[in-house]
C-alpha cells in the first residue's frame, strides 16, 4: 500500500498479506475441524493451531513503518496523521460494525453504538458473532495512533532508551494486571495492556534497521532463514505449552510471551526487508496486491469462512486433503471479495488522504 509520506516498500505489504494469512488459517482450522481447543500433541503446525500470531505481526508492523516514516522527516502534523488513519480503518469499519449490529439486531442497545470507539472491551457487537469477531483488534490499534506522534517525539529528543524504558514499565504494569485480572490470559491477548509492547518493538525493530541496514543487508538471506525458524519454533512452543485455547483463565508465562512474540516477528520484519527476496515480477506484484486488500482481507475472512461453510459445508469431509481444498476455495473467494471490498470502500477514502510529515532544509 502506498503512503504519501514515504517511499513504497512492497515489503511490507508482503509481510501484511502474511499476517493476514496467518489469521485466516487460524480462523479457517478451527471453524472447519479445530473446534476451538489446544493442540499441545502436534506442537509444529502452531503457525496454524495458534495462527492468532497474525496479529502480534500486524501490530509490529504498524509501529514499524510509522517509525520508519518518524525516522525521515522533522515532524509528525498531528491532526493530518489522525486524519489519515482514520480515513484508512473508519469507512471499513464502520460497515462492519453496522453488519454486526444487523446480525444482533435483537439484542442491539442504543449504548452500543459506544462500541464504535473501542470493540475489545466488554460485550462489543462485533464479537457477538464469529463473522465480524476479527474487528477487536482495531480499538487497539487505533489506541497506538492516538499516541504515536509523540512516541515518535520523545524517542527523538531522548533516544533510543525512551522505548526501551516504556517497555519496562508495560512489563510491571502487565505483571500487575495479570495477578489482578479474572482470566488474564484473555486480558493480555485482546488489549492494549498485554499488546502496546508489541508496537514499540515494531518502533525500536525501524531503529535498528535504520542504523543497521547495510550491515544486515549482507547477510540478509541468512538472517531471514534464522528468524522464520525462530517463529516457527516460537508457534511450536505456544501450542504446546501456552495455547491461547487452553482452558487455564491465568498463564504465567503469557506475561511475557507477547513481548517475546513481537521480538520474533520483529526479526522477521528486518530480516525480509534486509533479504529482499527476488522475487519474479508477476509473483511480487501478486504478493504486493494481496498486501494491498489486506485491511479488507483480515476484516471479512471471517464472514466469508462461515458463509462458505453454510453454503458449501466441508466438501469431500475433514480429512487433510479435504481440509486442504476447502482452504483453497474459501482462501481464493476470500482475496476475490478483498480485492471488491478495497476498491469499493477503502481506495476511494485512501485517496484522499494528505501528507502528514514535515522535513527541514
């Protein structure tokens, strides 16, 4: 996705298309054969069983490339960057919480409507229903937008040590809300407690690879295999040992793990950028275009796994090559109604938006 602040990376429009697919292959698992419960005895397909990953990739990639953007000029215009992002996510997700709101029309309360502002708390409509459920993570994000001009600030005029003191203190702070929340487990996952970490490494993960770029390039193939094992072993050891789906409410080492998470993907996000993986014209720009829907794509793979499982149910049963087909159909009208949901609702508000940044000289 093109920004009007800085260059194009198709990178990171590489690495959005893998976060979504992550969560979608999650999503399509569990509703399929899944079930909703841990897989701890087949520990190597947690990119699958926990693919809930996704997110926390999301997340450093947001810190990420706002940083990147931070790094290049002399100031963040605050209302032209709020501006901008809500003209990126709010057409989006306004309809999707309107659609959430017709599907619980029965149970709808007038205050609902306060939803708008912040869905990963309490009962949202948008998780009323498996369809719409994926809309949690937007309040979150958008909580990262209403500070990061400053974020960015700060870390410029004290350094690099600024972020690291803020994850310090989201450490104790996390401690705290784990011993003081019912089910921390979820507390962690879904707000901005267990999940503000995440977008400062994604800020400290730009730093880095700004300062470093030439050094990691040369070796950029080697680090890029190094960290996609890291994560998978990663994913291995959260299925089986700290599945989001265990029945456990209090995980003691969830306390960390999103911190850990994001350092992996973190690496990922450096180590694909500093490999640039060569990849053919036709293969890039396919990988481009699916980074591109990727908004529409994380927002709606849910409704579309549901539908085509009341249409179609699990064609040919539940075995793997079954499982298989169906994840090819559903994955294939999933980028298809991505694609129609980019170019009828985000591109034309993306259109409009302004550049933010301000550089001297």
């Amino acid at each position: 996705m093109k920004s009007r602040n800085i260059g194009y990376i198709p990178e990171i429009d590489h690495l959005r298309l893998l976060a979504a697919l992550l969560v979608f292959g999650f999503h399509f698992f569990h509703f399929y054969v899944g079930s909703w419960l841990p897989y701890p005895q087949h520990p190597f397909l947690g990119l699958i069983t926990e693919g809930h990953t996704g997110v926390s990739l999301f997340f450093v990639l947001s810190g990420f490339i706002f940083m990147t953007i931070a790094l290049a000029s002399d100031e963040i215009r605050y209302g032209s960057f709020l501006r901008n992002r809500i003209l990126r996510i709010a057409p989006l997700f306004v309809i999707v919480f309107v659609v959430a709101v017709s599907i619980g029309r029965n149970r709808f309360q007038a205050t609902d409507l306060l939803y708008l502002f912040i869905t990963n708390l309490g009962d949202a409509p948008t998780s009323w229903h498996f369809a719409t459920g994926p809309a949690w993570s937007i309040s979150v994000e958008f909580a990262f937008y209403l500070v990061f001009p400053f974020l960015a600030a700060f870390t410029r005029e004290r350094g690099v040590r600024y972020l690291f003191q803020a994850i310090g203190l989201m450490f104790i702070i996390k401690l705290a809300a784990y011993f003081a929340a019912e089910n921390s487990r979820h507390m962690l996952y879904s707000t901005l407690v267990g999940r503000f970490d995440q977008f400062l490494i994604g800020m400290l993960a730009a730093i880095l690879y700004g300062r470093m770029k030439e050094r990691l390039e040369r070796h950029g193939k080697l680090l890029l295999g190094l960290s996609l094992l890291l994560v998978f072993l990663g994913a291995a050891f959260q299925a089986r040992w700290l599945s989001y789906m265990a029945p456990e409410p209090k995980q003691p080492l969830g306390v960390v793990w999103g911190t850990v998470e994001a350092v992996l993907w973190a690496g990922v996000v450096i180590a694909y950028l500093a490999a640039r993986p060569p990849w053919p014209v036709a293969i890039g720009r396919l990988l481009g275009k699916g980074g591109e829907w990727s908004f529409s794509f994380y927002m709606w793979h849910a409704m579309i796994i549901y539908l085509a499982h009341e249409l179609l149910g699990p064609l040919g049963g539940t075995g793997g090559l079954a499982l298989a087909f169906n994840g090819a159909i559903v994955l294939a009208a999933t980028l298809l109604f991505s694609a129609l949901s980019y170019g009828t609702i985000e591109r034309p508000f993306l259109e409009m938006r302004q550049r933010y940044t301000r550089s001297g000289g």
